[in-house]
C-alpha cells in the first residue's frame, strides 16, 4: 500500500545543518525532503545530513595583505587578519560599504557567506620638536604628517649670548645645521639644543719679529662663557721683555698697550690676540718717597729691547717743613729755614749704583729693579 514519509516525521535539520537526502544500503534513493513509496516489502531508509559549509572571502587593497578566511563550517569561528604595508595603517574590515571591524584581526561565528575587504589609510605621525632652552631660541615645524611628507624642524638664530648645539633625539645628535628636513616615517620628538655660548680666546706669540714661543708665554686663553671677564697675561722669558699686543682682527698689527696684564676683557665673541717679546729686559722703577718724580722712564715694570740707553732723572732733595732761625727781619717777623730730605742715589738691591739723582745705563738680558732712594730725616 502507499506510504508518504518525511524527514521532518524522523528529524529535523539543526541550525548549521542540511538535509542530503532519503538513502537505502548506502544508495541515495530521494534527494527531497518528502519521499513517497508503496510498501511491497520491508524497507530500510536512512535521513541523511552534514554540517553546512560557508566561503568567507578575505579581499585587500594594493596597500596590505590578509590571511584567513577559507571554507568555514557553519557555527565554527573564522579569523581574517590584515597586515598593512610599511607606511600605512589599517582602517577597518568592509562588507559592501559597511565597516563590520576596525580590528586587524577580526574574529567571528560563521553563519553565512562573506566577502570582506580590508582597507587601509596613510599613517600619520606626530612629529615634537622643542627648545632645550627658550632663552636662547625657539623652534617652529611641530604637528602631524602622513607617512612619506617631508618634515621641516627650524631653529632659531642663536640670541645673543647663545650658541646653537644641534638637533638631538634622545641623545643622538641627528644634525648640527638649524633647519633640519627629513621624510616622516615615524612618531619622532625632537630637541633643539642651545646652550651659554662659549668663545675660544687664543695667542700667538711672537719674538723678535718671528711667531715663536721663545720669548715668553701667554696665560688666560681657553674657552670663555659669554660675557664672563678674563685676564689674559704675558710673562716674558728670562732675556726678553714684553714688547706689546696687538688683536690679529686688525691689520697692520698695532701695539695696544705694552701693559702685559689684559684684565677684565669681557668676552663677546672669539679673540685672538698677539703678543710680541724681543731680547731684552724688564726695567722696574720704584722709589721710596711718593712725591719724588721721575723723567726719562715712568716708575713700575716695562720692558726695554737690548741695547737701549736709558737716563733716567728723579726730582731734586725737595722741601720737608720749616723751623725758625730765632732771627727776625726788619719787620719783626721771625725768619724761617726750610729743610730739605736729601737724596741718597738709585739702588739695586743694597748696591747703589749711582749717587746723582740722573742715571744712565745700557739694557741688556738681565731683568733690573732700581730704586729711587731718599734719605727718612729732614735736614735743614
């Protein structure tokens, strides 16, 4: 007689399943759900039914590349990652015009067909640059770019008193010229360094009209903060004396002073100067009265060349005070005598070597102090 059966009377498919049909002894013998047969003899009939396959289709821009997705059985999870290329970075997962992640990785349950594309955007970096001291300059050039602009940093001129050092990430120097270009491919922070500047303040010795150290040597040269003093000093060696300086910026070379002690020179900017020596000596005058005076020479150090004839003249026995005489002129007045401090004669050391009060001798080699010497008693 006929019999109708269905696959609905055996099971149902579950969620993620199919029917694959009505099967007798491995024989597929209706591929319908509904299977209408006359029973003449006994029958064996299996419902048939396997788990759904999905397609998920990973799809990318030229500017990166995927992995994942495949043939996914239905309610399994599916994986599609996106890997951007250098310079970029990833925007989201797109179904149609639909972002469904912004996630590289994007995980999920399969449950039907999907075609997902990744896209990608330029990466954009934030580039920092800053002073390392604002008194000394600023910068300009921070801000945000996309990978591959060109990136132009610019440090200030110096201000006065200050020197520019470079441009520095960390502590890497990357450059030391004030405008620095580079193609961004990374965050970056960078610092312009300024410090106090500092001048070299050099010499040049010169003797005897060659540059040679010979004849002396130069002392208080070095590097000098900005605006600080120094004392630059020039001490002859034995058998010479200091002929004078002269600054190299200006030429011909002029003697500015034959003083050997520059003190407090404040430094602006980088020096460089000139001392000059010749065979000679040093001559110092002193004397031990301080009103005595002295022509033909000046009291204290100054150098001589060799061979030179000095005459030098200090002033006569001068007046000390006066005492009366116990006399009286005409008019009844008492009469005075002034008294005078005798001069005694130049000394060198304890030797006198000339009794007049005018000297004269030749320079030679050897360093000489000769003083003026005056007797303590007033002699009337």
């Amino acid at each position: 007689f006929p019999v109708t059966i269905s696959q609905r009377g055996k099971r149902p498919p579950n969620t993620g399943y199919q029917f694959d049909g009505w099967w007798e002894n491995n024989i597929l013998v209706s591929s319908t759900t509904t299977y209408s047969i006359t029973i003449i003899q006994n029958r064996n009939l299996v419902a048939r039914y396997s788990a759904i396959m999905l397609n998920i289709t990973a799809n990318t821009e030229p500017q990166g590349t995927v992995t994942g997705g495949g043939t996914v059985q239905h309610g399994q999870t599916a994986t599609v990652t996106a890997i951007p290329n250098t310079g970029y970075s990833f925007e989201g997962w797109y179904e149609g015009t639909t972002r469904v992640s912004q996630s590289a990785v994007y995980s999920f349950t399969a449950t039907a067909n999907r075609n997902l594309t990744a896209k990608y955007v330029l990466t954009t970096y934030t580039i920092s640059a800053s002073s390392s001291l604002t008194a000394g300059g600023t910068v300009t050039g921070s801000g945000t770019y996309l990978h591959g602009q060109t990136v132009t940093l610019t440090a200030s001129t110096p201000a006065t008193g200050y020197q520019f050092d470079g441009w520095y990430e960390g502590t890497t120097r990357t450059t030391t010229d004030r405008v620095y270009s580079f193609v961004a491919s990374s965050n970056k922070t960078l610092v312009a360094q300024y410090s106090v500047a500092k001048h070299l303040i050099s010499a040049v010795i010169v003797t005897n009209g060659m540059q040679s150290t010979a004849g002396g040597t130069v002392s208080g040269t070095g590097l000098i903060v900005h605006g600080q003093t120094t004392t630059v000093t020039a001490t002859p060696k034995s058998g010479y004396y200091f002929k004078g300086w002269s600054d190299a910026s200006s030429q011909p070379y002029i003697f500015a002073t034959s003083n050997p002690v520059i003190k407090n020179s404040t430094i602006t900017h980088p020096r460089e100067f000139w001392a000059y020596f010749d065979s000679g000596a040093t001559i110092t005058f002193t004397r031990n009265n301080t009103t005595a005076t002295i022509t033909g020479g000046s009291w204290g150090a100054r150098g001589y060349a060799q061979g030179t004839s000095i005459t030098v003249t200090t002033n006569q026995s001068h007046s000390c005070g006066r005492q009366p005489t116990g006399y009286y002129d005409t008019w009844g007045d008492p009469i005075y005598v002034w008294g005078s401090i005798p001069f005694l004669g130049w000394y060198e050391g304890t030797t006198r070597v000339s009794a007049t009060q005018t000297y004269t001798f030749t320079v030679g080699t050897t360093n000489r102090t000769l003083e003026a010497r005056w007797g303590t008693q007033c002699q009337y």
